[in-house]
C-alpha cells in the first residue's frame, strides 16, 4: 500500500526588498518547523543580481531544465500523451 504523501510548507521571499531583509525572513522562518523550505530563486538567483535580472535568469534556467527534460525523455524515446 503506497505511503500517503505528507503536505509540506515553504517560504516565498519577495524579490524587491533587499538581500539582508531576504535572509532575516528566512533566518526567522527557520525557528518554524512547519516551514521546511525556500524557493530555489530566493537561494540561488537573488543574492547575485539585480531583481530584474535574477528573474529573467530564473526563467531561463525553468526554461532549459524542462527543454533538458523533455530532450532527454525524446532520445529514450519516452513519449506522454494526453
């Protein structure tokens, strides 16, 4: 019998305020075991550039994982129908 899955809960920062109130937020967050994660354009693309940029370089890294995907999944020969 499969597990149910458990609902989880995370944080989503604003990315027009900036970096050090960012991190005091998820400092916070972190005295919250119910808050078990940050997105990942908090983490990774906000800290190193402007708010414009980092989002235009989030959706091109969501872009180019799921072409990854979808390229991968051609080459195997995997196709989803629906």
């Amino acid at each position: 019998m499969a597990q149910p899955q458990r609902l989880s809960f995370g944080i989503k920062t604003t990315q027009y305020i900036p970096y050090a109130e960012i991190m005091r937020i998820w400092q916070e967050a972190e005295d919250y075991p119910a808050i078990e994660h940050a997105w990942l354009f908090d983490h990774l693309f906000a800290p190193w550039a402007s708010p414009i940029n980092a989002s235009l370089v989030y959706a091109l890294a969501y872009l180019a994982l799921w072409l990854g995907l979808m390229w991968l999944l051609d080459r195997r020969g995997i196709r989803l129908t629906v």
